[in-house]
C-alpha cells in the first residue's frame, strides 16, 4: 500500500495549481494500493466549498473533489483557514470536513510522499 498525502494550498480558481493536483488526487485514488488523503490550507480551503457556479465549459473544483471522495479520499479542512474565510462546516461539500493543524502533522507523519501545489 502507498500512501500519498496532497496539500493544497492555492485559490480554486485564478491559477490550476488545485485543480491540477485535485486531477492527480482522483487518478492515483483509482489505482490499486494506493491510499490518498488530501489537507486543504490557506485559500485552498474553498476548493472544499458546495455550491459553485462556474461559466459553462469551465471546470468546476467541487465536481472534481466528489472524485476522490468517491474513491475513498480522507478531505481534511483547515478550520483556521475556513474561519479566517468566513467558511462554515454547512457550507463543505458532502465527505469534506473541518481539520486542525495538528491532523495535517499526523497525515504528514502517516504518509510515505507529500506533494504539495
């Protein structure tokens, strides 16, 4: 089993750096023995955000975090961040949830590979 932390860290929307990685998240989520768990910080925190409305034919980050999700995916929010951004745990998508610091420092410890975007 391998086991890969993502940290994001990066807005949803302005640069791809979320959405790149939130791809690379739900393909190694759909391989075998691959264990995944990703840590939103900083203004990546909306990417865990429901209800985005986004214009037709771009992507959306919510639709792309259920991936994951689907697949398994631990989705870890820093609440500092979500208070710091006047997000409140109602307003995460489904099987997204409110973290703390010290978690990210567990799931660092827990995995072989971090990557961070």
């Amino acid at each position: 089993m391998s086991r890969t932390l993502f940290i994001l860290q990066d807005a949803p929307y302005g640069t791809e750096r979320s959405y790149n990685a939130l791809r690379l998240a739900g393909a190694l989520s759909r391989r075998e023995g691959e264990e995944v768990r990703i840590f939103l910080i900083g203004d990546a925190a909306a990417c865990a955000k429901a209800g985005q409305k986004v214009p037709a034919g771009h992507y959306n980050l919510e639709v792309m975090i259920g991936s994951p999700l689907r697949h398994g995916v631990e989705v870890g929010v820093c609440g500092t961040c979500m208070d710091a951004r006047g997000l409140t745990d109602a307003e995460l998508v489904p099987g997204a949830r409110r973290s703390t610091l010290e978690e990210l420092t567990n799931w660092t410890q827990w995995s072989e590979r971090a990557l961070v975007f």
